[in-house]
C-alpha cells in the first residue's frame, strides 16, 4: 500500500472515532445546563425605604454639585504670587529647615517666570531642568498665565544660593523668593 493512502485512512479513522465520541456529548443536551451549587444565602428583600432612602441622598447630592457648595468644599486656596522676596520667620536660622505653628515644614521656592503663552512657559521650565535645577510650573488660568518656578528647597539658605545662580543667567530678569505650601 502506498504511503500517501496508508495516511489518508489513519486520518479517516481518527475522524470517524472523534465524531461518535463527540457527538452523544453535544446532542444529549444535559451537559450544558450543569448548575454549580453554592453555599451563598440567597439576595434577602430590600426594604421600600432603603430605596427612598437612597433615592433621596442621590437627589440631595445631585442639588448639592448643582449649587455649587461641593466646589467650594473641595476648592484650592489662591496661590501665593510675589513681586518681591518674603521675610525670613523670625527665629528660624536659614541654613535649617524647621517647622511653623501649624506643624508644617517651612519651604522655598523661586518664581523665576510668568508666561501668557503655556508652551513657552513649559519649553522654559524644560531649559531650567536641562540647567540641573528642580523646575516646576503652576497655571493660572482666570489670568491666562503660567508662572516657572524653581524648588522647593527645605533650607531657605539652599533657596538664596540658586536665587544667586539664577540672578547670573541672561534670560531671568527676576527670580521671586516665596515660602512654597504644598497643594494638597
């Protein structure tokens, strides 16, 4: 017998011998509806009132984000601009970093810029980072300005001296030392 039809019945066989192992499985049906038993309690009834309940915190939250009160809960405090330096806390050496009465670090940062157009600001800031300084910049948007700052540094003395070394730079006119605050 040739090899190429030896191969041929080998296959027919496999074939045949697939089908009617396969078949009484697919056509008797029971398989597919095998329910996994569960030891989970059953939904118990919601009460009506849960669901007025319900209903009325959604409307009351509704009312609540339409009003405007969330905005305001949630709101950033207005941001700090300076067109000068702020005053050194008095007793706090400035090579030290030490904490207010509110239990809060003080920090430093410098505003070195500010920029109606975003991409100059942002191009700017990138220069600065290439230059090795911790740049960052913060938008403003009710003036349609994006300020470049450079910080924050924990010791106001670490502040100076970049203020120094930015002062040295031909592209920054002023750099503004001002007490940083964390946003969040």
């Amino acid at each position: 017998m040739e090899l190429h039809l030896k191969k041929r019945i080998v296959g027919a066989w496999l074939t045949v011998t697939a089908v009617l192992v396969v078949a009484p499985i697919v056509l008797d049906g029971s398989r597919t509806q095998v329910l996994l038993e569960s030891a989970a309690p059953a939904k118990p009834e919601t009460e009506a009132w849960a669901t007025q309940e319900y209903e009325r915190q959604v409307r009351r939250d509704v009312e609540e984000l339409a009003s405007g009160a969330a905005a305001e809960e949630i709101a950033m405090p207005p941001v700090k601009v300076v067109d000068r330096d702020d005053a050194a806390p008095q007793g706090v050496p400035a090579d030290r970093t030490s904490l207010d009465a509110d239990k809060v670090p003080y920090a430093w940062t410098l505003q070195v810029g500010a920029f109606s157009k975003r991409d100059n600001a942002h191009r700017f800031r990138d220069l600065l980072r290439h230059d090795g300084f911790k740049a960052y910049v913060q938008e403003f948007p009710d003036e349609g300005i994006t300020r470049v700052y450079v910080g924050p540094e924990l010791r106001r003395a670490d502040a100076e001296k970049a203020q120094q070394t930015l002062m040295q730079r031909d592209d920054i006119q002023a750099a503004y030392l001002r007490r940083y605050l964390a946003e969040s």
